[in-house]
C-alpha cells in the first residue's frame, strides 16, 4: 500500500463524494436490499444512463421480491428486452423464487446465503449489503477495479486470479466501518466519473496527490486490458415465417446459451426449402433468401442471415404453445425478443417477398 491509510482514503472520498457524488439516481430513493439487488444486476455491463429507464420500469411491474418470483419468465424478459446479457435476468427471476421458497420471502442479509443465489456474486453481495444495510462488506466492480489499479499501480490484467486477489485484499483494507454506503457509492462514482476508462480527469480526483498511476504517468496503461483474442465467426440462417394470416412463427430458445429462454426466430439447418419441407411438409410459396446482418457478442461475431418465407397449405393451429408461437406484427413487442431479432423483425415488417429466389 501507499502512504495512503485506509482512513485517509475513505476521508478523502467521502468529502468528494459529498460534494461531486450521485444522490438522486432512483435505486438511491428508498435502498431496500431488493431494489439495491435489481440496481445492480442491471448495471452490470450496462450504462447508468441506459439502466434508469429499465429499473424504473422493473420496479414498477415487480415491486417487491415476491411479485417478481410468482410472474412468469416471459414476462420477465419482455421487461428486459433489449438490454442484452439475458442470463441476468433469468437469474433475477430464479433467485427471487429461492427468496420465495428458502427465506420465507425475506431477503437474506448475509453474504455467503446471498452469494448462494443465482446471479449474485461476490461483488455483488457485497454492494447489496453495504448500500442497502451499511455492512462493511468491500466490492470489485469495474469501476472499483479501475480505480483501485491505478491509485496502488497494480499490474496485469484485473481479471488474472492473482491480480483480482490482489485487489480483493486492498478492498477489504480500505472499506471503512462507518458511512459504508457512501463510501461504496462513492468509489462506483469515482470511477464512472473521474477516474474513467479513457482520458480520466485526474484534475478533478480526490486521491491524485497520491495516486501511483498519475506519479509516474501510466493513466492509460492501468488497468492492463484483458489479452485479446479474436473472436469467432457464426453464419446462422434465420427462418422469418408468415402464415396465411400474416403472423410470423417464434420459437422459445433453450434456457442456456445465446440469447436462453427467449423467443426467437427458427434457425435453418441445410437447405431452406428442403428444411421446410421436412418442418412443415410443404415448399414456401415464396421464399427469399437476404443479405446477412452482423451482431457482435462479447464472445462471437454472429452473422445473421434471413429466408423469408410465406406458408399457406398447413394448418399451424395445433403447435406447442409454451414453445412455438404464431405472433401477429403488433404483438411483438409484448414478448421477450433479442435486440438483434427485433431489430430485424422491425425491418422485415414492410417488406414484400418476390417469389422462390
């Protein structure tokens, strides 16, 4: 450690934070654990400015943990449609039905029953707690991370086991035991504010007088980034099927994986129109086959290809309806759809195929 102490560090953020901090974001008002919970798996990965509307409409639908696990899935995802990382939620939905049913619907404030839930890592059990209860429990999101390595010149990449035990230890040192939800706001704050991933305002930091990175000049070398490797490539071809009604045909994907648990659009194998045939018994009556649209995932480059397709000789009237669905234009939006699915439903809305390519 520096010659900063652990309470010459907190000082020194909470004066900051006093003054320059966030105190009016919504998950602020009324901190209960549940609502903290809900905050914070919608932040990970994710914007504060993106994540206000979403938890303002979460809140809104589920308010208390006990709604949110007697809803169903899909009214979950519906409400998260579009934020992408779709696990989270599905977590958000399970974790809440073992609050149900192991807590007697009471949320557990201790650390290691709230790590034991699904989706609730160390991190964030620890945010939970300290700006919900004022637990002193230390946390390592990103931003922490990012300040953390540059005011104590931590090398290598963040996510290395060594280098992340390295750090847990500095967290614990420097929670305080008073003001903790303060403190925690305030090193998230820092870091999405001040201490940022390009071009940090070291003028504006609290702890610049004595933080390492800036002494020796390594603002942009801290924290070392994660060692890159290409990503893969995927070319999937994505069925758009209309029925004689002009619906289009979803199927719910499988709960792991890409986009898990939410409805999608079928995925061809082989050749479209023999795929048809042997999926509905008929050839399209019109089938068009259109340029691929690239989505990038954090692990894959996804390039998406779609065949439109017009059925009329088959009755669809007897599917599976917890796994396909017949869903006309106006009612997409009432279900959870992946952004990219939606986004290429939204333009094939106006389109009209010619015949067999």
């Amino acid at each position: 450690m520096t010659d900063f102490s652990p309470n010459n560090f907190a000082a020194a953020l909470l004066i900051w934070f006093d003054q320059h901090g966030r105190h009016h974001l919504p998950w602020q008002h009324n901190p209960t654990p549940y609502r903290v919970w809900v905050s914070e798996i919608l932040l990970q990965q994710t914007q504060v400015s993106v994540v206000i509307p979403y938890f303002q409409r979460f809140i809104a639908q589920f308010p208390t943990v006990q709604i949110l696990a007697d809803a169903p899935l899909d009214a979950v995802l519906a409400v998260w449609a579009g934020l992408g990382y779709y696990a989270r939620a599905r977590n958000l939905h399970r974790a809440a039905q073992c609050i149900r049913d192991q807590h007697q619907g009471e949320f557990p404030l201790d650390l290691k029953q709230l790590q034991a839930l699904p989706g609730i890592g160390r991190s964030t059990a620890g945010a939970i707690l300290a700006l919900a209860t004022n637990q002193s429990q230390p946390i390592l999101d990103g931003n922490v991370k990012r300040v953390l390595t540059r005011c104590f010149a931590i090398d290598g990449w963040p996510g290395q086991p060594a280098v992340e035990a390295q750090l847990w230890t500095l967290a614990a040192q420097l929670t305080p035991t008073l003001c903790v939800a303060a403190y925690t706001q305030a090193m998230m704050d820092l870091g999405a504010t001040v201490c940022t991933r390009h071009a940090p305002a070291c003028d504006r930091c609290p702890l610049t007088a004595r933080c390492r990175a800036r002494i020796e000049q390594r603002q942009q070398q801290l924290p070392a980034p994660r060692p890159r490797q290409p990503l893969p490539e995927r070319l999937v071809m994505v069925a758009i099927i209309r029925n004689s009604r002009g619906e289009i045909l979803l199927e719910r994907r499988a709960p792991s994986g890409i986009w898990g648990g939410l409805w999608s659009v079928p995925e061809i194998s082989g050749d479209p129109i023999a795929w048809c045939v042997e999926r509905f018994g008929e050839r399209p009556q019109q089938l068009t086959t259109l340029r691929p649209r690239r989505h990038t995932l954090t692990h894959l480059r996804l390039n998406l290809q779609p065949v439109i397709m017009q059925l009329n000789g088959v009755n669809h009237e007897g599917i599976d309806q917890t796994h396909q669905r017949w869903l006309a234009d106006g009612d997409l939006a009432t279900i959870g759809l992946p952004a990219p699915i939606q986004k290429l439903l939204t333009a094939m809305l106006t389109f009209t195929p010619p015949g067999i390519d």
